[in-house]
C-alpha cells in the first residue's frame, strides 16, 4: 500500500523491516480504519481542549499541526522518520526524560506534602 510506503520513506532499514513484519500479523482493515479517524481528527483542536502538558516530536521534515495553543513544547528531532522511536531511540528517550522531569518533580512535591 502506498500510505505503509510513504511512512516508511525516512525510515532506517532495520525500522522498516520491523514494520513490516508486524503488518504481516496485523489486521490492515482494522489499521486503515484507525488511522483514517485519527488522520479526520481537528488535532490543534484536541490539543487546545487538553489542560495537561504536550510534547510533539517531530522528524526533520514531518509537518508539526497547527496552529497550536500557547504552552505545547515542539521538538524537532535531529534525525528519525515517522518511526522516530524506533530510527531515533536515544533522543526520543532523552527528550521525553527532559519534557517528564519537571512533571515527575512537580508530583514528587504533590505526593510530599499530603
């Protein structure tokens, strides 16, 4: 299918081998259907009506949805796919472990001083 293939563009050999062996056990209807809800989705809408924390890590190249309420943190990585967590691992890690440690810190104090 040429939406598995346009996904898989950037991705590192090994990331794309892994993908496609788990489309072979996959049910592909059921994945079409979920990524055309996801992909009908007003996602800057969700996002504004979220209160919490967002981080959006973004491959070079892959488009950041917009426009955005004030307070989502945009990361651009310096290298990965669509498949980031598995091209870009470490600073997928790195990243998350930066954006969740003021949160984790803030919960630490919450959880303190009850």
């Amino acid at each position: 299918d040429r939406w598995l293939g346009t996904l898989l563009k950037d991705a590192r050999p090994e990331t794309r081998e892994k993908v496609l062996a788990s489309v072979q056990v996959a049910r592909i209807p059921a994945m079409r259907a979920m990524l055309g809800d996801a992909a009908s989705k007003d996602l800057p809408g969700s996002l504004a009506a979220y209160p919490g924390p967002v981080l959006i890590l973004a491959a070079p190249g892959e488009p950041i949805p917009g426009p955005l309420r004030p307070g989502i943190e945009v990361r651009r990585l310096s290298g990965g796919s669509h498949w980031s967590p598995l091209d870009a691992s470490e600073e997928v890690n790195a990243a998350l472990r930066e954006f969740l440690r003021p949160i984790d810190a803030a919960a630490g104090t919450r959880r303190g001083s009850g």
